[in-house]
C-alpha cells in the first residue's frame, strides 16, 4: 500500500498525494481509463462496473480523510466502508450521493 511506504513524518509526501486525491478531475480521469479498459474484457458488466466504481469513490474519500487526520494504516482500514454513486446531473442536485456499506467484505482486519 501507498501509505505503508510513505514515512510518516514525510508530511510533504502525504500533502503531495492527498492533492491528487482531492483533484476530481484527476479521479475522473483515473476512472474513465478504468472503464475504457474494463470494456475491453468479453465478460464486461457495466452494472459491476458501476458498483466497483462507487466503492472506489468511497474508498479514495476514506483515505483523504485517513490522510487529513493522520491516521495509521489500522484507523484507515476500520473506517466505515463507503460508497459514492453517482446520482446523474439534475438541476440543483449533488452528483453523487453517499452511501454506507451495510455488508462487509469475506476478510476483515484483526
């Protein structure tokens, strides 16, 4: 993992990535690559991908607050599990919404 190997009284390292993280622009552009590559596979399912894409979200969400905070590794892992999915772009309305996972992954951290 990213964090793992960033020491942590590098503050500069960890300003430098929560930067990009917080570029939504940048994220959409990960994402966009991501799917362009994922329908390259035979067995592509937009709904999955969509799914995978709201954990995604809420994964990198997790870890700018992680970063902000100063959180270790552990804290980062036992926050709760996010989704962001994207509610389309209507009028007045955020694009996407936040959801908290109510199911939790086959492994779990000790």
């Amino acid at each position: 993992f990213i964090l793992i190997q960033i020491p942590s009284e590098n503050n500069l390292n960890y300003q430098a990535l929560l930067h990009k993280l917080k570029d939504l622009e940048l994220v959409q552009d990960m994402i966009d690559e991501l799917c362009r590559l994922f329908k390259c596979d035979k067995s592509f399912d937009k709904d999955l991908q969509h799914r995978q894409v709201a954990v995604m979200r809420g994964q990198i969400l997790n870890l700018c607050q992680a970063l902000e905070e100063k959180k270790t590794p552990l804290q980062l892992v036992q926050m709760p599990l996010l989704r962001i999915e994207s509610e389309g772009k209507g009028k007045g309305k955020s694009p996407f919404i936040q959801k908290f996972q109510d199911k939790y992954p086959l492994f779990s951290s000790c």
